[in-house]
C-alpha cells in the first residue's frame, strides 16, 4: 500500500521552510499532496491564490509525487478523499507543537486511521514564518532568499 501524505496549510506564502519539509518528507513517504486550506482564523489571503497554486506547482512541475490540491473542507476528510493515512507539519518551536498537537488530536478523532508525522523545521528555515515574510513583503523589504520563487 502507498503511503500517502497531506500537508496541509494555508502556505500565504508558500516557503523555504515548506519546500524543504516537503523534500524530507518524500523520504519517508510515497507521495505528498500540499493541500491549500482557508484558514478561518485569517481574514484574508496577503498572496493570491491562484498565483501561490501556480507558484508552488511549477517547484514540483517535474515531480510525479507530488501534487497541489485547494480545499475548503475537514482536513481529514481531505485525507479520506485522497486515499492518504498520514499529515505531514512541521515544527519550529514549542509553540507550534501545542498548536499542532490540539489540531492532531482531533484529526486523528475525526479520522482515527490519519496519523499525524511531525518534523523538526531545519536549523536554517526555524526562522522563517509565512506570517514574518508577508510583514516584510507588505512593507517593501526583499523576501526573495526565504522564498524557492520569484514574487
């Protein structure tokens, strides 16, 4: 059986930091599928979209095992759909583990065959947050080295 992966995420914008979980994580697993999600907890979206869908299709254009899916459902009905037993996150602190635990948990509640696979952020991505790099963009500084694109 194929081991397939979600990362979930609202990716606004998609960084260094997820590029390289996504690379680590097709170490572990068969195929990973970014999955655009709305999170409520955001007003709206700083990057458009469309353009981050375009964006982070074109990294992986040459890379069967990987796929970009937008949805606006339960993650772990998502999980269901696409076949996929597992959630690929990330974590660059503690406070992203308490975050990403309560969510776990009440994935794996919903959706008791979806185990959630935590990964440790790399040293040289634990800085970088979608949120600070929306922040500097908004502000006209230069993103560029904590992006794998041109914006």
């Amino acid at each position: 059986m194929k081991k397939i992966a979600l990362f979930p995420g609202s990716f606004d914008p998609f960084t260094k930091g997820h590029q390289d979980i996504v690379q680590r994580g097709l170490n572990i697993f068969d195929k990973v599928i970014i999955s655009i999600g709305h999170n409520t907890s955001k007003k709206n979206r700083y990057f458009d979209l469309d353009l981050m869908v375009g964006k982070i299709e074109d990294l992986y254009k040459d890379n069967p095992n990987v796929k970009v899916v937008i949805y606006n459902e339960l993650t772990s009905s998502l999980a269901k759909k696409h076949q996929a037993n597992f959630l690929l996150r990330g974590l660059r602190n503690t406070t992203d583990f308490e975050y990403e635990n309560t969510i776990s948990q009440m994935n794996r509640y919903l959706n008791e065959e979806l185990e959630t696979v935590f990964l440790i952020t790399s040293p040289q991505f634990a800085a970088i947050s979608s949120t600070i790099i929306r922040e500097v963009h908004r502000y006209g500084g230069d993103v560029k080295e904590f992006l794998p694109y041109e914006i």
